[in-house]
C-alpha cells in the first residue's frame, strides 16, 4: 500500500470519529485500543494512547517507539514521554474542552478510575461503549486490499503446510510451521494463535496444538490467519490423513453442504441471527444440532473477532462492505469433529468468498 493511500484511510477516519463526537457534543476522546490507534494514526507500537479533539490529535507513546512513530504517524502530534499518559494531561497542556469520553470497552478499570480522580471536576468524563464499531463494520477499498492480500498469504500457507502432515508429525510441529510461513511470505504476524486439532482433539473448537502426532484414518482441523498492515485474516479447512469412516464422510458432507448454504443465503439487510438460524436449522434437520455449539461467524477487519456477530444473538443487519466468516461445525466429543470457515464481503449481490482453496473432503 503506498504511503498515501494510508494517510487518505486516517484522513477519512477522523473526519467520522469527528463528526461522531460533535453529534454527540463530546469535545475529547482518549483513545486506549491499540488497534483503533493504528486505524487512527498509523502507529503499529504495542504502547500508546491517543487523545483526540475536535482541533487536534496527540499521539503519546515512549522512548522505545521514538523513531517508529516518526515514521508511521502522520494523523496526530507524536508526543514522546518518560512521564507517562496521566502526567502528560496534568500538564494542562492539552486542552480537553468540558466533556471528556473514554473507551468503556477497552480502558481498564485502574486507568479509568486514575483520569477521573485526575480531572475532579474540572471535566466531565464519561464513558463511550462501541465507539468505533460502526466505522469499523463497514470496509473501504484500501482496507480490503490489505485483507486480500491477508487471505491470500494464508491460502499459501495452507498449501505449503498439507503436504506436511503426516503420521510422523505433531500438532506443535504444523502450528509452528504456519507461523513461520506467515512471516515468510510478508505477514506480519499471525491474528490468532493457530488451531492444529487431529484425531479425538478435533472435537474441540478451539484446541491448543499439542505434542501429539497426528493419527492416520482421522481428522484435522487447520483454523488460521494472518495480519497484514493492521488487517487480519481467518479460515478453516478439515482434511483427512487417509481414509476416515464413513460417519464421519457423511458430517463432513453435512458441514460442506451448511457452509455453502450460508454463503448464498446472506443477503443486505437481514440480521446476523436471521443468517445464523438458516445454517442451524440446517444442520438441526440433518440431526447434528446438539454438534453445532458457537456462533456461524464474527467480523474480521483491524481483530479478527469483531461485529459484526453472525450468531443467535447477533442483532447487526447486514450491510453491503461489511466482512465476516461464515464457519459451521459440527463436534462429537470423544470421537471428531469438523469446521470449514471461509470470510466474505458483503456485496450487492450476496457474499464472495475471500478464500479460494477447495472444500471438497481431502484426504491425503
């Protein structure tokens, strides 16, 4: 992405988050979640805090981060402190106006209690919940690049780790394959620590890769992803190491059969929990219902998990440029499971699948 293109991104996003303030006659924000940092300013740090008004940003963060802030922000005053946030606003030298807003969803309670204490009066602070979430949902072309090209470095991953498998191998030993080759072919890092679930541990949604090596005559589940400039990406592909039993083909048949369904029944406007109840009720039929446990999917943009929330309590409507997966499962504990997981745009016409890798049954 050209450098540009970025700062056209946080130009557009703090004239929203401005005119969301102004709607809401808040005349300071303090922004505390590292990623809605990065959407903000450019700053990819792991130590910062951003003090939005209606008039200018500052971006605090400290020494170790001097010569990369120079660098990458180019939407807020860098402000390098030993002193740290609190100090820097008991100096009065940034003015906070009457109402100050917090990020209720992702400020610490300590932290909140310390700025309120530190204000005594002098400001009204109150607290925001979801502030960002609705600029968020909703992706523009340069974000979606990054996100393409998030899915794609994955899909590489996945094609170079399958040949891998093999009896002689451990859960550990494909998860740390993954991350190496993220990193290898230009991701940054991976979104989330990666699933590697074989044999009986493929019957927990989110089991941590062990030791153990993975059984031929059984399933695997790979559930992974990547960040790319911010952006992450998700997908879950089950195969088989050999043959497995034929119960287990006719699940795997089901999931397939459920998670193309959900892909051609999403449309604009209708709830996340209306989606949901389509692919659930499928697989209900079918006799699996008590198998099918979590959510049909969530957002993935600047986290890999945010809204919106495509599950029975998902009360978002869908909207055209929203990004989200969709990933049914089916798990028998005790014997296996199976999940396929693709992410998709939202577009005028349904949803497009990021990921192009076959969800046909592979054994190898």
């Amino acid at each position: 992405m050209r450098m540009d293109e970025g700062k056209t991104l946080r130009e557009e996003s703090r004239r929203m988050v401005l005119g969301k303030m102004m709607s809401m006659s808040l005349d300071a924000l303090v922004v505390t979640d590292l990623p809605v940092i990065r959407w903000l300013t450019g700053f990819s740090g792991s130590s910062a805090r951003l003090l939005v008004t209606r008039r200018k940003s500052w971006l605090f963060t400290d020494f170790r981060y001097m010569e990369q802030a120079a660098g990458e922000v180019d939407a807020a005053e860098v402000v390098i402190t030993a002193r740290g946030f609190m100090a820097e606003i008991d100096s009065g030298l940034y003015p906070l106006g009457e109402t100050v807003a917090l990020q209720a969803d992702s400020v610490t309670w300590h932290e909140a209690a310390r700025l309120v204490a530190l204000l005594d009066g002098k400001q009204r602070v109150i607290p925001v919940d979801t502030f960002f979430e609705e600029f968020r949902m909703l992706k523009n072309r340069i974000e979606l690049q990054k996100m393409r090209r998030a899915a794609e470095i994955s899909e590489k991953v996945l094609e170079e780790v399958l040949p891998l498998i093999s009896p002689s191998v451990t859960e550990l030993d494909i998860a740390a394959e993954i991350s190496y080759l993220h990193r290898k072919f230009g991701a940054e890092k991976d979104s989330f620590d990666p699933i590697v679930a074989g044999g009986l541990r493929s019957s927990m949604p989110h089991a941590k890769p062990t030791r153990e090596k993975i059984v031929a005559g059984s399933f695997v589940i790979l559930d992974f992803g990547c960040i790319v400039d911010g952006y992450a990406s998700d997908q879950t592909r089950t195969i088989a190491l050999g043959r497995v039993p034929d119960e287990a083909r006719q699940v795997y048949r089901i999931v397939q059969e459920a998670q193309s369904l959900g892909i051609r029944s999403v449309r604009c406007g209708m709830s996340g929990s209306e989606l949901d109840a389509v692919v659930r009720g499928f697989i209900a039929d079918r006799g699996f219902g008590a198998g099918f446990g979590h959510g049909l999917g969530h957002g993935v943009g600047l986290d890999v998990h945010e809204a919106p929330r495509i599950s029975q309590t998902g009360t978002h409507l869908l909207r055209e440029n929203m990004v989200f997966t969709i990933e049914p499962g089916v798990y028998l504990p005790g014997r296996f499971g199976v999940r396929i997981e693709d992410t998709v745009l939202l577009g005028p016409e349904g949803a497009v699948p990021f990921q192009r890798f076959s969800k046909e049954l592979l054994e190898l």
